[in-house]
C-alpha cells in the first residue's frame, strides 16, 4: 500500500513508520534539483531521477520507509507504487511534490 503524504504531515509519518531512519527519494532530474531542493531533516535524502530506478534498485533498502517526491507528486507517485509492486512495503508519496513543500514547510525552497 502507497501512504499519500502532503509535505507538511511529513515528519508525522516518519514517527509512525518506526524507529529506523527513513529516506527521502527525490525522483526529480538533475536540474530539477539545482533549481530547488529540500534540507534532510529527520531523514536521509537520496537522489536518483525516475528513469534510472529500475536499474538502481539494489541501492534501496526494501525494509526502510521511503517517501518519493517529485515537482508536483505524479512522478514520485509512479515510482512509490514501482517500489510497491517490488516488495518495498512503507512507502509514501509526497502528494504536491517540492511545490507543495515549498508552499506548507518552506517558502524559502524556490517554486518552478
């Protein structure tokens, strides 16, 4: 099952998912990225563009939360139901993606 998580209830859902650190998958491209990204903060963040996935999936661990972010939550939501059907069992979206972050957690993160 996909956890559909608006950035601003983050933090709840990593509380909630156990002890062990969670990661943040940023789906995004490279340039996406420059353009604007997020601080890990209670979390660790990892950046692998959507495409790439499939062939780097033995980099991510299947027993540790995962919550996927993109632009605005389609790409990551394609990637977190990937990891699903791939044995991953706590995985979020991140619904809004770093646009809906940038509006709820912070404004500083630039809105492309």
């Amino acid at each position: 099952m996909i956890d559909h998580v608006r950035p601003a209830q983050l933090a709840e859902w990593i509380a909630a998912n156990g002890p062990s650190l969670p990661l943040l998958l940023d789906v995004r491209e490279p340039w996406e990225r420059q353009t604007a990204s997020v601080a890990p903060q209670g979390f660790e963040l990892v950046a692998i563009p959507m495409g790439e996935i499939p062939g780097r999936l033995d980099e991510l661990d299947p027993a540790r939360p995962i919550a996927c972010l993109c632009h605005h939550g389609m790409r990551s939501l394609r990637v977190a139901g990937f990891l699903a059907q791939q044995g991953f069992e706590q995985v979020a979206n991140i619904t809004g993606g770093i646009d809906a972050w940038s509006h709820e957690c912070d404004p500083s993160v630039p809105r492309y």
